[in-house]
C-alpha cells in the first residue's frame, strides 16, 4: 500500500537532505517525481528537477504547470522547503520576518493553492507539510523559525478540516534535529564540528540525529494509502522529543 505506481509528486525543496530522500524514496515505490527547488541542477534521474522559488507566485505557478505539461497529472504534494532563522525576537528586522515566513508558510500556501485542482482528480490525493519541532517545543533562539513552524502546524490543520470531504488528505511531519546539509552546514561553522556534533547528537533523547531517510519514510507512509483514514496529523519524528514531553537544550 505504499505502492505509488502511476501517481505523480511533486516535492518542494526536493534538492537536498529530507525533500530529496522523500523524492527518492517516493520514487523507489513507483512515483513520478518533480523536486521543485532554487537549485535543481544537481537532481539527478529518475527525478525530475524543475527550478522554482516557493516565495514567488508566478514561479509557481508555472512550476506547476510544468509539472502537469510533463506528466499530466498531481497526486502527491510534499510542502518541504523551508529555511531558518536564528536569535530571539530582537535578532531579525521586520524584513527578516517577512522573508522567512513568506518560505516556511506562504510558500506552502501557493504550492497547494496552484496543485489542488490536480489533487481534486486523483483517487490518491494527499498533502504533507514539513513542520519541526520548533512548533511546539520553545526552543532558544529560535523565535522567527518557530513562528514560521507554529504557523505550518495551524495551516496543516486548517487545510485538513477544508479538504478531507474532497478526498485530499492533509498532514505533516515533524522532525527533531535531522542530520541534512542544512545542519551540517550550521554544525560546520562552529569552532569544533565534531565536537558540536557529539554535543547535538547527546542531547537527543534516542542518542543521535534523525536521518533524512527517517523523516521521509513518514512522508511516505502519510502521502500513501496506509494511512488513508489519517488528516490533520502531526507526526513527530524526533527521537521521542516530543513525544515524551523532553525539554530540547
Ligand atoms: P536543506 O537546506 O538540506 O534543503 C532545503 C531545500 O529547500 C534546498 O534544496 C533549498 O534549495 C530549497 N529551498 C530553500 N528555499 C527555497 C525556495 N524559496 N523555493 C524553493 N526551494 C527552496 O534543508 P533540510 O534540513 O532538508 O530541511 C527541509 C525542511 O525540513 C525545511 O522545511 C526545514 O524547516 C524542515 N526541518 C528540518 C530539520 C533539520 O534538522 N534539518 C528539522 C525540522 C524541520
């Protein structure tokens, strides 16, 4: 039941770490994938790579068009692009904020605005969105991401309640600390990458970093069939984080 032969997804972000291993591992199950990303030049076949900024309207719009132009057809959407943001509420001028949460939320918002009268055909509608933990745990430092994830979390249940009667399934997943470039690159531009990495890694509840290929499994399960009696979720993937009401340090 997480066959997805003949279906077609479309993935944002799907350039690197948990929107790449969600392409690839939609793709191993049968799927057509278009990873919509600001880079896709380094998406390699069988995905397909299509060039599009999830904070500009046109370009998605055309992103999608291209999409249903190439394959005819949207069954799955994965909302994943995202970027962060660092400090507390003092740290980032107005601007900052705009641009953050013009990705992490809009961004979601005219993907699916663009793809649902696509999902509307399929027998196999299904949207998931990539929220974090930073949604509900009050991490330090971290208010504008946290923000754009609270954000992510709402819209994830508002969309659910608005589309679950029309087959479309909403829900999302919520990952702890993933080990992507993304971190890699924050844990690079420390003093000690190593030692900060052990650091991270000890301070997760199950003693290491979530895999991207982790965070896509749950992707996977939510978009598929199997979980076709689920809307509105948020599947924390986060060593217990969440789960076991932990304080993140
Ligand atoms: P990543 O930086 O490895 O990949 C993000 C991809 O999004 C990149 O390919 C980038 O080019 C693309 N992107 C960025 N802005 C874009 C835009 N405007 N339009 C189109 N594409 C854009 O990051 P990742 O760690 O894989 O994170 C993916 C998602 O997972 C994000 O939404 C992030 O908030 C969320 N997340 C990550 C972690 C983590 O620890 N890595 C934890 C929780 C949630």
């Amino acid at each position: 039941m997480t066959d997805f032969t003949d279906l077609v997804a479309v993935v944002t972000g799907g350039a690197s770490g948990i929107g790449l291993a969600t392409a690839k591992l939609l793709a191993s199950r049968g799927a057509r994938v278009a990873c919509l990303d600001l880079k896709p030049e380094g998406v390699e076949a069988p995905l397909v790579g299509v060039g599009a900024d999830v904070s500009d309207d046109e370009s998605v719009r055309a992103a999608i068009a291209a999409v249903v132009e190439r394959f005819g057809r949207i069954d799955v959407v994965v909302n994943n692009a995202g970027i962060g943001a660092q400090g507390d509420v003092t740290a980032n001028p107005d601007d900052e904020w705009h641009r953050v949460l013009d990705v992490n939320v809009l961004g979601m918002v005219r993907v699916s605005r663009a793809a649902l009268p696509h999902l509307r055909e399929s027998p196999s509608a299904a949207i998931v969105n990539t929220c974090s933990i930073a949604a509900w745990a009050g991490l330090p430092q971290r208010a504008l991401y946290s923000a754009s994830k609270g954000a992510v979390h709402a819209l994830t249940l508002a969309m659910a309640a608005d589309h679950v009667r029309e087959g479309i399934r909403v829900n999302a997943v919520a990952p702890g600390t993933a080990d992507t470039p993304w971190v890699g690159r924050l844990l690079d531009s420390a003093p000690d990458p190593a030692a900060e990495r052990a650091a991270l890694e000890a301070r997760q509840p199950h003693g290491r970093l979530v895999s991207a290929d982790e965070v896509a499994g749950a992707v996977a399960y939510l978009a598929s069939p199997l979980s076709g009696s689920t809307a509105g979720t948020v599947l924390a993937v986060d060593g217990g984080m969440h789960g076991l009401r932990l304080r993140p340090t």
